[in-house]
C-alpha cells in the first residue's frame, strides 16, 4: 500500500485529506480514483483526474487540457505527446524542446585526489574528501551547465574538491607540486598539514601535535611522534657526535668526516658527497638530550644544496631543507638546521632526499649534494 501526503502535489484527494489505495487500484472517489503516480496538473493522460485524458494535440496545463501552454512553460513533443516544458530550468529540454544537457568529460581521470602517498598518520585525515565528480546536467536561464555536489566547484566541466585535489588545490588553476599534496586547500610537503596559516609537522609540532590546533604545554610542552610529552633539557651546547660511525654516501667526496666540523670549510678531509636519494651519515657520541641538528654545505665554486631526512638514533625528528640557501658559517647559526623535541641521541643520522640536480656539485646524478659540517645542539 502507498500512503500519500498532503503534500505530494496533484495526487488525487478528496477535500483536504489525502487518499489511501493501492497506486494501481480500481477504487474510486468523488473525483475518479485514488492514482498518486501521476501527476494530475501536467500529465495529458490523467490530466486533472484519473481517468481524463486530453486530445494528442493538447497538453494539461493546471490540470485542464489546452491547446497551448501558460506561461512560462512551452508545448513540447515528448514520447509522442505533448507536455508543457520549463525550458529556461528544464536541463533536459534546456532553451529548446530537443536540448538536453550532459556532464563533462572527465577523460582518462583517476579515481581519487591524485596526492601522492602521504606515510604519515594524521587526526585529520590525509588525502581525504571525494576528489572529483563529473556532477549532474543542469539548465539555467535555457542554457546548458554541470551542477556540482556541495562543497566541489567546476573546472573545466568537472567538479572537483578544491580541498583535497593535488591539482585543483584552493582554486581551479592551482596544482601542487610533485612532492607536496593538497589538504585544506593549500599546498604542503608530504607529512605535513596546513594549520592556522602554515603548513606544519603535526608529529613534531608542539603547537599543532597530533590535530591542529592541539597544543602542548604545562607538564608535557614538547610534540613526540603526534604525542604531547614531558621531553629532556638540552645544555645548549654543541654535543661531540663526532665519529662517522658509519655512511652509504657514494660521491666524489666521500672519505671525509664532517661529523667533527662545526663550520664550513673548503676540504675534501670534511666532505661527504650525496649522490642518490636514501643515501646517508651517521654520527655518533656520548649519549646526550638534543633538540636542534644543523649542517654547512659546501659553497666554493658552487653551491651544493638539498634536502636531508634527521634521525635521532631510529626516531626522525624532521626534514633539514637548504634547496635556494647557502649553508656556510657555523652549523649552529647559519639556518640550515632544524628544532625538534628534546631528546636524548647517541646517534644522528642524515638521510638524503633531493638535491640541486645533475651536475652540480660533483658531475653526478640527482640529488648530487654534499655536507661539510654537522651540529646537534
């Protein structure tokens, strides 16, 4: 049995109340019958009650078979019949009886928000939202449109999540990076999330640990791992991580100890030359409670930089970037270093990631960069 409400319009009912049959019954009322499937006021079969069908050259216009439409609708031809049409709204039959709208193209799109794989656990959930849709036919003031879900906007005849998409990132001309990915609307490195107007590290970051917005203070004022904790007091001092415990470094210079250097120099005794992603140097000491690490980079004919993933004993406490910068002077104080949360190291090991390119520190591959000096502090 189907109920109809009062409010479903041109449903046959007498007075006020609303009708209770089976849609294909025979039961009849005052008015011809109970058939809430059809729509009383336009359908030319069933055109102001049940049983009253218009002429095929008429069409029911509030409920009454005319010869023309009222206003704003337009007599269409459709199926055969002829039905009174909104063309200005109607995306089916938009400006003209024969248009019909359709959605865009999407191509050979993917799935998803095409950021790449982001390996870092966040509250806020990375890589999130729809990515796109190609929307619903839409017809306004009789022309043809895409209607875009809540939240996505049209680019290009597809709509797309500007809050998550990689490239369609806060606007539909934006495109991220290939090692950034898009959240909030903005891009930033991969491991990290846009907060309160910068993009942070929610695993490091004692203002944004974990969440944004989630800050560490009284008793546990440091960010761990996305965790709030107590951490250690470091002296402020360099820390003698002096040995080169170990490296996988493969360059032209690469004999050299630059775990013992606190500022840069030009000499292959202190170099250690980068010459493909993931490899790295390892320096080590007596264990102490760190909570910056600092590197100089070569810069005498050239200027050799890169990006460097840091590791207290197994734990990586940040990423040391000094792509466009020069890294001469004291590791401590030239700006090519990091802050972390205090913690106590016996090792501190760099990993390379990228660098200045071909050719430019010592003729070899990307990321072909090179530390001089290494600090923790």
């Amino acid at each position: 049995m189907l109920v109809l409400g009062a409010g479903v319009a041109g449903a046959c009912a007498k007075g006020s109340l609303p009708i209770v049959g089976d849609a294909g019954s025979d039961a009849t009322t005052a008015d011809g019958g109970a058939c809430p499937q059809f729509d009383l006021q336009t359908d030319p079969k069933h055109c102001g009650s049940c049983t009253n069908a218009c002429q095929s050259s008429e069409v029911c216009s509030a409920g009454q078979c005319k010869s023309q439409c009222e206003s704003p609708t337009t007599k269409c031809t459709v199926d055969g019949g002829a039905l009174c049409i909104t063309l200005a709204t109607d995306p089916n039959h938009c400006g003209q009886c024969t248009t019909v709208c359709a959605t865009g193209d999407a191509g050979g799109l993917a799935p998803g928000t095409d950021n790449p794989a982001p390996n870092v656990p966040f509250d806020g959930g990375y890589d999130g939202g729809p990515g796109w849709s190609l929307g619903a036919p839409d017809c306004d003031a009789s022309t043809c449109g895409i209607a875009c879900p809540n939240g996505m906007s049209l680019c290009n005849g597809v709509c797309f999540d500007e809050q998550n998409h990689h490239d369609h990132c806060g606007a539909c001309t934006t495109a991220c990076q290939s090692t950034e990915w898009c959240g909030s609307g903005h891009c930033c490195a991969q491991g990290t999330e846009y907060c309160g107007g910068s993009c942070v590290d929610p695993l490091t970051d004692d203002a944004n640990c974990g969440s944004c917005g989630h800050a560490c203070n009284g008793g546990t004022p440091y960010c761990s791992n996305g965790t709030c904790v107590a951490g250690c007091t470091p002296s402020g001092s360099r820390q003698a991580f002096n040995t080169l415990q170990s490296h996988t470094t493969s360059g032209c210079w690469d004999t050299g100890n630059p775990c013992a250097q606190d500022t840069y120099n030009f000499s292959q005794t202190y170099g250690q030359n980068f010459q493909a992603a993931g490899q790295d140097i390892v320096c080590s000491g007596t264990t102490a409670c760190v909570g910056h690490v600092g590197i100089g980079t070569y810069g005498a004919t050239t200027v050799c930089q890169g990006t460097w993933d840091v590791y207290c004993d197994t734990t990586k406490v940040g990423t040391i970037d000094t792509l466009n910068t020069t890294c001469t002077g004291s590791a401590m104080t030239n700006g090519c270093n990091i802050s972390f949360t205090p913690t106590s190291c016996s090792t501190i090991k760099l990993v390379g990631q990228t660098g200045t390119g071909d050719n430019a520190c010592c003729g070899g591959s990307s990321p072909d960069s090179m530390i001089v000096a290494v600090s923790a502090w």
